[in-house]
C-alpha cells in the first residue's frame, strides 16, 4: 500500500500532481506484476521445450503473455474494475462491505466470497516477496558460478531485513519507490527493444491468432503452459486493493504510458533472444544483458523485488485492519508509524507471522523454479472472486440488465477459470501451499464470525434493556447506590441493554457516578467517516446518556481523540475525573454452542489472543477500569 495517502477527485487534477502519484503508482501498484519478466517467459517455456523448442511455440508463448496482459490486467482491472469503487476504495473487502449494504438475500455467499478472496490475498503475500527476491538474487550465478550457494542465506537476509524496518514506518524510504521500479520498467523497455532485432519475426506475437492456435492444438500441454503464463499478471489484484491511496487516473497513466509497454517490450525481446540463441531459454532475463551489466541489473531487480514484496506486506497491513473493523478478525494491535499519516500502519502480529511463513518457503523451495510451481493458484483464486463479486456489482451498483452482466463478464469469468484449472494441476509441486494458507486464514475468520454472533445472542438472553434499567435505577429508595461525582463511560456492542460492566460495578462497589455514558463503536461500510457524521449523542435520562461513535473500516479507532472532539461540541465531562469501564469475557466452551468443539477452542483461543480494548481504542491507561465475567459459548 502506499505510504502517500491521497483522496482527491481524479476529475480535477493537475498534470503535475497526477504525474507524481502516476510516478508513486508504479512503486506500489505495479512492483509485484514488475519482477514477473524475471521468472514468467522462462517457466512457461519449461514444459514446451521438453520435446524440442520450435519457432511457433516460442511466438505462441509470447503472444499467450501479451494477450493475459491486454485482457486480464489492462481490460478487467485498469478500465473496468477501477471504476468499481467503495467510496474511492478498492480490494475484496472493500466491495464485500459495499454489497453487504443491499445484499437481497444471499448475505452469507458475498460474506464467504470476500473472506475467501482477503485469505488468498494474504497468501499470495507469503509468496510473492519470497519468489520474487529469490528470482532476483539468482542473477548473482550469472555474474560468478561461485555464489550459487549463497544465493538463499542473500535472500534470507535481505528479507529478514525488509520485516525488521517494517516497525520504524517505512515513509522515509517510500519516495524512492516510484522512481527505483520506474527505471526498472525503462530498463526492462530498452533491453527488449535492443533485442527483438534478434529476430523481428517475434512482432507475429501480437496477433491473437498464435495464442488460439496454440491452446487449440496443443491439448493438455497448452493447459498446462497456461499455469506458467499466468505469472505474467500476478500483481493485477493491487492495482484494484491500492486504488484509493492514488486514485483511478493515476493507475491508469502510469499502465498505459509506461508499465504495459515496457512489459510488452521486454517478453518480445526475451522471445526474440531465444528465437536467435535457444540456449538462453535456461534464464532469458538475466541474459538479455551484456556480462559488465549483469551486476547492475542484478542490484536493481532485488531492489525492485523488494519494493513490490514492500507493497505487498503494506497490503497484507491495510486489509488486515480491514478484516477487523469488519468483524472478521480478533482486535490486533496497530501501531500508526507516521505522524502525518494514518495510512502508514504496522501490525507486529501480522508481520511475524507473514515472516515466518516467508522465510519458511524460501528454506523449503531454495529456488524461484521450484517456488513458481506453487504461485498462480492464489492469485487466479482472488480474481475468481473479484469477478463474481463485481458480477453482483454491477447489477446493483450500476443498475446493468441481467443478460448484459452475463454478456459482459461471463467471458473473462471462463478465461479465468481455465487459468484457475491450470494452476490447480501444479498441487502436488507446490501448489497446495497458497491452498494451506489460504484455507486457514479462512476458518480463522469465519470462526471469528460466527463465534462472535454467536457469543451475541447468547449474551443478549440475560440483558438487561438499558431503559427500563434507567428507570428502575432512578427511583429514589433505601437501597439506591452510592453517587460518585464524576463521569463512568461504560464500552459495550449493544447500545440497547445495560453493559455488563455497569451491572458490575453496581452489584460489586455499589455506587453510580454523576453521569454515566452508554458508549458504542461502530465501524461502517464506508472507507471513511465525514466529522459531522463521527457521532451521535442521546440523552436517555438526567445521569445517562448514549453515544455513538462511527469510523470508517480504513480508520484508526481513536476514542479518546474522537471524544476530546465531542467535548467541543457540547457533551460535559472532564477527562481527568472520567473513568472508562471495560466488561472483559472468560469464555467457556459449549457442546451445544452451535459450533464443533475444535471451532469453540479455536474462536477462544483467538479472543484470548485479542489486544486489549484500551490499547486498541487508545484509551487513557490510568482511567480504564475492567470487570469480569464468565460466559459459556
């Protein structure tokens, strides 16, 4: 994600500004479809050559390339799927809270989908930064043979370097990112146009009819070439997840003007050098480039590789916070790493497990060949979804005709299953790793889901409704508690029931505090909240009074700053004298809870493992109370 937030219409923008966040795009939105060339061309002519490498074949692998490119990224993301939007926002979960606001019935499908597509996004986020610098660091055998066995302890270090300076924010360094991939793509552009004079006969690439043919006569080895294929357009699922920190035009600029041609540019000039010299086909990247340039090249492909897997880790960040105001995660602890900038964010309990998992596949695999067999499954997963769910979007959002969504969107849904068919025939190389990830991260957040409704509504049966409390508890008589002066702000998710912790501290320490505020957090299904609409106040009786504070899923929930805010508006009470009182649950597993055994240890397991809320909502520490109680789920 970007380290530059930006909402600004993309109607009224300056050529300048819109050339610097085109510029800032490419670092973020492109970085991971950028280290592609590195490894895509070389495995896709892996399975091909296994009988002898023939000139069509090697045009058709091109012409497969630069067609996955004009119709899965450039037709699907850039023109179409950009301009489906939350409020400037893109990204699975981002359209799944835009659809749950009409969705006619089929709630739990669109819930399913979009915790599917995050989980295969947080998978694709364990691989790419391991592929991808590996990939870059195995150019250093080119340069000398002798450091082929360095090459994983070079690419343990640099990434256990990249998670390590994730806690110290990562703005300082962010404004190179732009223009470091930007001169990779120039120098991806020039070393293909120096080497399709190799052989001009690669230009037939770019009629479609080399790629159809292939798929239409080589059977199930033109299936399995498309898994390969595919690496091409890894990545095309940030474009759509970082559309709000740029806005659409922006994307579009840096695709059209730079990105898609230097892409383009460099798989005919890989094509064309193997067309000339076979031999190359064993790294066709790397030996595009005279030997005094390979060191150079070298150096510039890590550092891109470590800006896209930057731009992925960042990603994996944002839709994290996502999942939890959502719902669909336990609170975690989010630290903002700019004081400028609340986009800048750094989950450390995301950032030690995706280094695990990171530095895991890299020990596993060893090598970017081996590592490449279990990409694509992941990726083409996410873009299943995105499509099905931007199916639903277009027929609510923008009102299209059945028949013309069918029309529309069924061709690229088919293309994208067949890509999803050859990627599932890599499962046994590999392939079941995104699988694994995927699948957990998935029942980790439907368990969280459903524990939690679940844990609502067994709580909801002893409630006690806030009302009739209020005015049972104001009747003057001889067993009416003590009064504090003071002010007790009570944190619950139902603003209609008295909060337990209020029951609590009533039955235990007898005494009721000059004013008493209900308060509730809502995250809404929009990205951001306007000030005006932060909060709502209700007076429910002389000493209590209800309020509601509302952020939007891509904001930090900052209670104390979104109070302090209120205080100006009229609502009396002095923080110093204010106490904030917590209910804390020790949950106890239930046979009969409505969910299997292992699902309940799981969903306790995670609340056990939950930030405290007075972190999380950053409260002031010494004036947060909390109260205890057991509830069997």
């Amino acid at each position: 994600m970007s380290d530059e937030t930006h909402h600004s219409p993309d109607g009224k923008m300056s050529i300048r500004k819109l050339s610097y966040l085109a510029v800032g795009s490419i670092g973020v939105v492109y970085g991971d479809i950028g280290t592609s060339p590195l490894y895509a061309f070389r495995e896709a002519l892996k399975p091909v050559a296994a009988d002898g490498l023939t000139r069509g074949e090697v045009i058709s692998l091109v012409s497969l390339m630069f067609w996955a490119l004009t119709i899965i990224v450039t037709m699907k993301y850039v023109l179409f799927l950009l301009r489906a939007d939350n409020d400037g926002e893109g990204g699975t979960l981002s359209l799944l809270a835009l659809l749950m606001k009409t969705a006619n019935g089929h709630t739990a499908v669109l819930m399913l989908l979009g915790l599917l597509g995050a989980a295969l996004f947080l998978g694709d986020a364990m691989i790419t930064p391991a592929l991808s610098v590996l990939s870059a660091v195995e150019g250093l055998k080119l340069v000398t043979p002798t450091l082929s066995d360095y090459i994983v302890p070079i690419s343990v270090a640099i990434l256990a370097l990249l998670f390590a300076i994730q806690s110290h924010g990562t703005g300082a360094v962010a404004r190179f990112f732009g223009p470091i991939t930007a001169l990779w793509f120039i120098v991806m552009g020039v070393a293909g146009i120096m080497h399709i004079s190799d052989d001009f006969g690669i230009l037939a690439a770019l009629n479609p009819w080399y790629a159809v043919n292939f798929l239409m006569n080589e059977g199930f080895l033109g299936v399995v070439v498309l898994g390969a294929v595919f690496l091409t357009v890894t990545g095309a699922e940030a474009l759509y997840a970082d559309l709000g920190h740029f806005g659409r035009r922006p994307i579009q600029w840096a695709w059209f003007v730079l990105v898609f041609p230097s892409l383009t540019l460099n798989y005919l000039g890989q094509g064309a050098l193997v067309l000339r010299e076979p031999l190359a086909m064993s790294d066709p990247f790397f030996l595009m480039y005279p030997h005094w340039a390979l060191l150079p090249v070298v150096i510039l492909a890590t550092m891109a590789t470590i800006i896209a897997s930057q731009a992925v880790i960042t990603g994996a960040f944002s839709l994290t916070r996502q999942a939890i105001h959502l719902g669909f995660l336990p609170r975690m602890e989010i630290l903002i790493t700019s004081e400028t900038n609340t986009g800048q964010i750094f989950l450390p309990s995301v950032n030690a497990i995706l280094f695990f998992g990171v530095i895991f596949l890299v020990l596993s695999f060893k090598t970017s060949d081996a590592l490449a067999t279990a990409y694509g499954i992941s990726v083409t997963g996410a873009m299943v979804v995105t499509s099905i769910m931007a199916f639903e979007f277009v027929r609510v959002r923008w009102n299209w005709t059945l028949p013309m969504a069918i029309a529309v969107l069924t061709p690229l849904l088919l293309l994208e299953f067949v890509f999803l068919g050859a990627n599932l025939l890599k499962i046994h190389d590999g392939g079941y790793v995104p699988v694994l990830i995927a699948t957990a991260f998935t029942v980790i957040m439907w368990t969280w889901r459903r524990g939690s409704a679940i844990l609502m509504e067994k709580t909801r049966h002893t409630d006690i409704p806030l009302s009739s409390f209020v005015s049972s508890i104001e009747r003057k008589s001889d067993h009416s508690p003590a009064h504090v002066p003071g002010t007790a702000i009570f944190l619950t998710s139902d603003p209609e029931s008295a909060p337990a912790a209020l029951l609590h501290n009533l039955k235990h320490n007898h005494v009721l505090h000059d004013k008493n505020v209900i308060l509730t957090i809502r995250t809404t299904n929009k990205p951001r909240v306007a000030q005006e609409e932060r909060y709502s106040v209700e007076k429910v009786s002389d000493r209590f009074s209800r309020v509601e504070l509302r952020f939007g899923f891509m904001e930090s929930q900052n209670v104390s700053q979104a109070l302090a805010t209120l205080r100006k508006t009229g609502l009396k009470f002095d923080i110093m004298s204010t106490s904030f009182y917590l209910g804390r649950r020790k949950l106890v597993p239930d046979a009969k809870s409505g969910m299997p055994h292992w699902q309940d240890r799981l969903y306790i397991a995670l609340a056990n493992a939950a930030t405290d809320p007075s972190d999380y909502f950053r409260l002031p520490a010494n004036r947060v109370v909390e109260l205890g109680s057991h509830v069997i789920i």
